[in-house]
C-alpha cells in the first residue's frame, strides 16, 4: 500500500512557502511543479481572504486542499487549473459561504526506455 504524508501549514508560513516546502520535501519534484503555479492562482483568485491549505502526498499522488469562506472561486479559473493537472475538485462544503478546493497531481512511474536494436 502507498504510504502518505499530511503537511500541515506552520504558524510562521504563507500559503506559498508551504506549498513550496511540501514539493521540495518529496523525492520526484518536477511533476508536481505545476501544482505551485495552480496554488499560487487559486490564492491570487482568494484576493486575501483567509483559508486553510493542507497536502497530502504520496509516492503516487500529490494532494492539495485550500478551504475557504466567503465568495466562491470564479468557475473559469477552476477550469484552468483542472486543465492543467490530473484533477482538481472545487465545491460548497454543504454551507453556501464555505468551499474546499482539491487540486490532484499524480506522479508518472519512472520513464522506461526502449533501446532501439539496429
């Protein structure tokens, strides 16, 4: 079974450092580059209201979730950003004010090469 890790942000840290911190913690970084990017809109779209961040990482998968109250994320950005990574989910938490975003990078296995016989 794939083992997972929860990261928490700290008391100290804006939402980007700690995306920044998780991505740097992990073995295979390039894949998951694009989910700073993707964080770092969804923040942008936020215009300063507060919200918890948290991940989840696996060797498999990298799992961001920003809850936030207040006015909800423009639903074009939402398609952005699930364009450009394996899956992103954004919906009410049941409470009209409430919203949790879940943006989902999944790590490829390592390339296999094919040699090429002459």
């Amino acid at each position: 079974m794939d083992k997972e890790k929860t990261y928490s942000i700290e008391m100290d840290e804006d939402y980007m450092e700690f995306i920044r911190r998780v991505i740097a913690d992990q073995a295979d970084r390039e894949p998951l580059r694009i989910v700073e990017l993707l964080v770092e809109i969804a923040i942008g779209e936020l215009k300063d209201r507060p919200c918890d961040i948290s991940a989840v990482v696996s060797d498999e998968r990298m799992k961001v979730t920003i809850r936030h109250k207040g006015k909800p994320i423009d639903e074009r950005m939402v398609c952005v950003m699930d364009d450009h990574t394996d899956r992103v989910d954004y919906k009410s938490d049941g409470d009209t004010d409430n919203w949790i975003l879940t943006i989902r990078r999944d790590v490829p296995p390592p390339f296999i090469t094919r040699h090429h016989f002459r």
